[in-house]
C-alpha cells in the first residue's frame, strides 16, 4: 500500500500498542481530590487522624490540582464545637493568590480567607462554632497549580499561629495551674518545602521542676 510518500506501511513490523501502567496512592494520613468537587455536596472527605492516638489532635494531608482559573475544590471533616482549625494551602506555580474558606454545611463561610500569598493561601486558629460537617472551599482566578493542604483540628488544645519563627513572634502558651501542675498542650507543625508534619507537645511541670514532652 502507498501512501503518497513512498511510506511502504505493509512493511512494518507488527507493534503493540502502547501501554504505560502507573499507580496513584494517597499520601499517609492524606488523600487526593475526586473529580466533581466544585459544589459542596461532591466534596473530597479529608481522612482526619488522631495523632497521637487519644491526644485530641488531628491532621489531615491533600493534594489538588487547580486544572485551571477558577475551578473550585471543596473539602470536608467532622468537628466538634471548640475546636481549632489550621489550613495551609501552597501551591506549585507562583502567582495563584489561592483563597481558603471554611465553610458550614449551609455553605456558609465561617472563616474568610486570611492570608493570601503567590503560592501561599492560609486560615489559622479558626473555633469551630458548633458541631458537624465543616467544608474547606478553595479556589484561584489567577491560573492553574498543583497544591499541597494540610488540615490541623485541635481539641482541648491550642494550636500555634505562625508566624512565630522567632522569640519575639512567640505564640503565647495558654498555662493551666492546677493542684500544684502547671501544664499547657499545643497543637503545631512544621513546614517543609510542599509536605508538612503534624506535631503535637503536651508538656507538664510540678513547681517548674520537671518538664517533658514528645513530638
Ligand atoms: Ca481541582
Ligand atoms: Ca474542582
């Protein structure tokens, strides 16, 4: 057969069709958008983790993708009244200026966006008003990234508010005097590069004499 261009098809060797195989798991503690989360009601459930196990913090890690400007992804998790949330969003491309909402299950915003960088969106120490499902709607005008979100819950605890990378940024430690124990519980995390740590320290003392923690 001639195709014009002196190609000789019927002198190709058979092949086979092309085929790569690949796998896409979640992250530890994490999980990766569906594909039909612009509304509320598709949202990608964020796989809370108690971490350490009964120590009343929790931690969450997703990934997503802005396919392009203005697609929204929403993300949900359970709450208790009171307790604290932190969400860091980065993403991969600069200059996408990412809102982050939290929401309430009569999509209603319960925290604006509060810090919006070039690949930085954030809320942070929000109180949870009530109980139930509460949603994290994210989104950008700005063009298409890949993003990084990590979800923080403290219960019985605070969380740390960055920034407080130095002494005089401190975050101040709520102290409880009782019965002679001076004790506090903080909820916080370090950043590192797209990935993140969850971290929690419970630390208590007698008359300042003893002092330990674990992370
Ligand atoms: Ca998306
Ligand atoms: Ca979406």
């Amino acid at each position: 057969m001639n195709h014009g261009s002196g190609y000789q098809a019927d002198r190709c060797a058979p092949v086979s069709p092309f085929a790569r195989i690949f796998t896409i798991t979640d992250p530890d503690v994490g999980a990766i958008e569906n594909t039909d989360n612009n509304l509320l009601m598709g949202a990608t459930a964020l796989p809370m983790t108690e971490t350490p196990p009964v120590s009343g913090f929790r931690t969450a890690f997703a990934l997503g993708t802005f396919q392009a400007a203005d697609d929204v992804d929403y993300w949900r998790f359970n709450a208790e009244a009171g307790d604290r949330v932190t969400i860091r969003l980065e993403t991969a491309n600069g200059n996408i200026y990412p809102y982050v909402y939290l929401r309430n299950a009569a999509d209603s915003n319960v925290v604006s966006p509060q810090t919006r960088e070039s690949a930085l969106g954030q809320i942070q120490d929000a109180v949870i008003p009530s109980p139930g499902t509460y949603y994290v709607r994210v989104w950008s005008e700005h063009g298409a990234s890949p993003y990084s979100m990590r979800v923080d819950q403290a219960r019985g605890m605070q969380l740390e508010v960055e920034a407080n990378d130095t002494q005089a940024a401190a975050s101040a430690l709520a102290l409880k005097l009782s019965g002679g124990v001076i004790s506090g519980r903080v909820g916080a995390a370090f950043a590192d590069g797209r990935f993140f740590g969850g971290l929690f320290l419970d630390g208590h003392g007698e008359c300042g004499q003893h002092h330990h923690g674990h992370a």
